[in-house]
C-alpha cells in the first residue's frame, strides 16, 4: 500500500465504517477504534487478496474497498469469537 498517511487514515474509517454496519453489534467502538480496523482489515483483505489473486488494497478503488472491508469483517468475527470464550 503506496498511499499517505492521511489517504490511509480515510480509507481506514470507509473500510471500517462499512464493516460495522454490515455486522452491527457490540464492538469495540469509537471512531479511532474503527479507523484501526478499517487499516488493519486493509492489510489482511489485501494480504488474503494477493494470496488468492483477487487483487491488492492500493487506493480508493472498488476491488480496495471490497477487500478491505471483507478483511475487516474477518477481523470482527475473530474478536466476537475470542470475546464469548
């Protein structure tokens, strides 16, 4: 991801956004919260991405946002399932 902190810090809350209200719930909330997983749903949607070769997150594109917010929503999951245990 060539991109600059501030894109990086916007495409975060798209990705982040989006994710939560395609998994509504109780998360951990606030807007620095949701940038975070949006930035690190980002890098695990485009590490997965890359792997499969559905692509890589690289900008505001479609295939970015797409990636990103499945990435996003895996990571969602994951906390839901280590938070019930």
């Amino acid at each position: 991801m060539g991109m600059g902190i501030l894109s990086l810090i916007v495409l975060g809350l798209v990705i982040g956004l989006l994710a939560k209200l395609i998994m509504p719930g109780k998360d951990p909330g606030g807007i620095i919260v949701t940038i975070l997983i949006g930035i690190v749903g980002a890098f695990v949607g485009g590490y997965i991405g890359k792997y499969f070769g559905l692509g890589e997150v690289t900008g505001f594109d479609l295939t970015s946002i797409l990636l990103g917010t499945g990435g996003a929503i895996l990571l969602l999951l994951i906390y839901r399932l280590l938070k019930k245990k």
